[in-house]
C-alpha cells in the first residue's frame, strides 16, 4: 500500500484554528513566523489526516507524533509510516506499509555551486549534458531528498555520497513525476515498485 495526498495550501488558515493538528505540528507552528510556512505546515497535517483516515477511519486523531534523533518525525502505528513535505503551494504526505520517503519541489533554478557541492559524479555528469538543467537539478534533488527521508537519516548522509542515477542503483524503489510546475519524488527502500495511488485534494478554511 503506497498512497500520496497533496493539495494546494493558498486557501488554508495559517493559525491553525479549527484544525485538529498533533502536539508536535503545533508546536512546529510556535516557532514558523512567515504565513506561508505556517500554511504548508498546516497543509501537510491535513494531508497525513485524510490520509489515515482513509486508511482506517477507526484509527485515533491526533496520533503521537514523535522525532528520531535525526529529527524524522515517527508514530508507534505499527506497520504504518508516512513521509510528509511541502514546497510553495503545495503540501503532501505519503502513506505506506514500507518505511517511505516523499519530497517536493517547485521548479528551481540549477546552481552550480549545490550542483559541485552535494551531487554524486554521476548526477554532475548528467547536469553536465543536460538540456534542461532546471528540470534535471530539481528532479534529481527531489529523488536523493526522498533517500534519506526514507532511511531516516537526513543530512547526516552526505548528499554527494550516494547517487540517484546510473549504475549501481541503490536499494530502494523510486518514482517521480512532475504536476504544475512541482516535483514529487517518493522512495521506498527494498521495494519493487514506489508508485503511488494519487489524491488530489481542496482544502481551505
């Protein structure tokens, strides 16, 4: 079971009110100031609610959200995990029965500079001939974020220490695509297939 929910967060309240939102969400929004980032905070809870509710509407809301020591965010629902990002506009979660890692993007310009700092050989080889840098830098920087979301490690795993292109391929399933100027990357680590069954929702106050 793969599912990914997303939405488009401009209609959504940036104070939380009358959202049933976890204690650790809440407390992630006493510390965001700009509304935007308030909104896709909002916006990906909302995601990861719907989300377990369509999994098994008997299921408790809020769950305790806890973080591991790489700063993950987890849940003691046994056999369930979820992966939650957001990116302008958009927020949205992943739903998985296998650990899982999710990542959006909007489109971003390609920067050298990240390009020589965080990218395998591999990837800089790519870039290299690339006719389409923006396009490629955010694809592939949407597939090595989903890597170490999945593993749980994030950027305690050097960037540049792993590559999402070529030969060998790391052990993990991955999918990508892009919807309205976004990338959505997800990786499940040991899987045959990453591809998810799509939600497209409205949200708003």
């Amino acid at each position: 079971m793969l599912r990914l929910y997303y939405t488009d967060v401009s209609a959504i309240r940036d104070d939380g009110e009358g959202y049933a939102l976890s204690e650790y969400r809440r407390e992630k929004l006493s510390k965001q100031r700009l509304p935007e980032s308030r909104r896709q905070s909002v916006g990906a809870e909302l995601m990861l609610q719907k989300a377990l509710y369509d999994f098994d509407p008997r299921l408790p809301w809020p769950p305790e959200i806890m973080v591991n020591k790489y700063g993950k965010p987890e849940w003691k629902l046994e056999g369930l995990y979820f992966s939650c990002s957001h990116s302008g506009r958009i927020a949205a979660c992943a739903l998985s029965d296998r650990p899982v890692g999710l990542d959006v993007q909007e489109l971003t310009d390609c920067r050298d500079s990240l390009v020589c700092r965080f990218f395998a050989p591999e990837e800089r080889a790519l870039i290299a001939r690339s006719t389409d840098r923006d396009r490629d830098f955010t694809r592939i920087w949407t597939l090595k974020e989903s890597w170490i979301k999945a593993i749980g490690t994030g950027l305690s795993t050097p960037l540049e220490s792993f590559s999402v292109v070529g030969e060998p391929r790391l052990d993990a399933a991955f999918w990508h695509t892009e919807r309205d100027g976004y990338h959505f990357a997800i990786c499940v680590p040991g899987a045959e297939s990453a591809e998810p069954e799509i939600h497209s929702l409205t949200t708003g106050h």
